[in-house]
C-alpha cells in the first residue's frame, strides 16, 4: 500500500429509507465532508427486493454475526430471545434479520454514495457508530439521529432503522462499491483545499 492508495481509499455509504424520510441525508452528508471526506459518486435509487438482497448476500458467518448482535441484545435486557423468535440459534436469527433487512432497504428511496479519502472506510465507520443505536458511542450520527432499538424491532418483526450503512473493510467496498455504481458515475477531481486535509 502506498501513499496515493491511503489518500484515495473509497468506501461506500447507504443513507437508509428512515435517513431519507427523516430529512436527514444532507446533515449527514454534511458531516462527511466536514471530516474531510470526498463525495465521488451520488445517487438516490428505490431499490428492488433483488437488488437489496444482493447487497445483503453475505456468508453464514455474516448471517450469524448478525444472529448474535441480536442474541446480545436480548440479554443485555433480559429478554428470551427463544420466545419472541422461536430460536436462539444464531444463524437462524441472522437468517430472519436478514430478510428483515431487505424488507426494510426496498421500502423507499436510499441514497447511494462514494466516499473517498484518508482511511476512508475507517473513518466513516467510527463516525457512524455502531450498528445498534443503543450500542452507539455519543457524537456518532446513529447516537445522534437513530431512535429505534433492535429488541424493539426484533418484537415487532423488522429491521432496526439504523439510518446508515457503511462498507466495512476494503474487499467489501470494492464489492459493494461496484454492485451500486458503474464506473462512469464515479468521479475523480481535486476537492478545493484538498492538500491541507492530507
């Protein structure tokens, strides 16, 4: 890796169907390019249930990563997970969170962006926050705007409106990168003040 890679690291970055629906796309946005970070590719698309479950068509593992944030959840708060869902099985909640997931990515308008920058996937990772709103650090845009809570949801059977989706390392934002945007709406310009920032 050298220097120009490290300056022009891509990420991609979801602005959810609540982010949208709330208003919120341009503050976060906003908040983005405060930190230094580029904008070389932006959409809003209404995406398909096909097109949602391709971007959410990760391994078992991923599956049940996600199956166990939720087992977390359910005991950080004292909650049977077996009685709301029916299992405690990882896989298998991931597998519903999953479905939850692509229900919730295809109800309404996203906006689509590429982000680019110093450790750009960092970056936007810690400016994000965690996954699940509750878990957020203070100052991150989900502790900030997120209200939803995963028990919540998982009781009423959907996805936790966590606003935002972000790649999470370099494998997974070149895949996701390419399945959003082709590589002509993608862009490469010097941002003014672009050299002071790194």
């Amino acid at each position: 890796m050298d220097a120009e890679s490290i300056k022009k690291e891509r990420t991609l970055v979801l602005l959810k169907p609540d982010a949208v629906a709330r208003g919120l796309s341009g503050e976060i946005i906003t908040r983005f390019e405060r930190a230094g970070l580029k904008i070389v590719g932006l959409k809003m698309v209404v995406p398909t249930e096909e097109m949602a479950a391709g971007h959410y068509a990760g391994d078992d593992a991923w599956i049940a990563g996600m199956g166990q944030k939720t087992l977390d959840s359910f005991a950080q708060f004292g909650m049977d997970v077996v009685e709301v869902l029916g299992t405690k099985d990882p896989l298998e909640i991931g597998t519903m969170v999953r479905r939850w997931l692509i229900e919730y990515v295809s109800s309404g308008p996203v906006v689509a962006i590429v982000l680019q920058g110093v450790h750009a996937i960092t970056a936007v990772r810690r400016m994000i926050g965690f996954t699940i709103p509750a878990r957020a650090e203070p100052g991150t845009i989900r502790a900030d705007f997120a209200i939803d809570s995963n028990t919540l949801s998982s009781l009423e059977k959907r996805s936790t409106k966590n606003l935002i989706h972000a790649s999470g390392n370099v494998e997974e934002a070149a895949q996701e990168i390419a399945y959003w945007f082709r590589p002509e709406e993608l862009f490469d310009y010097e941002r003014a003040g672009e050299g002071l920032m790194a």
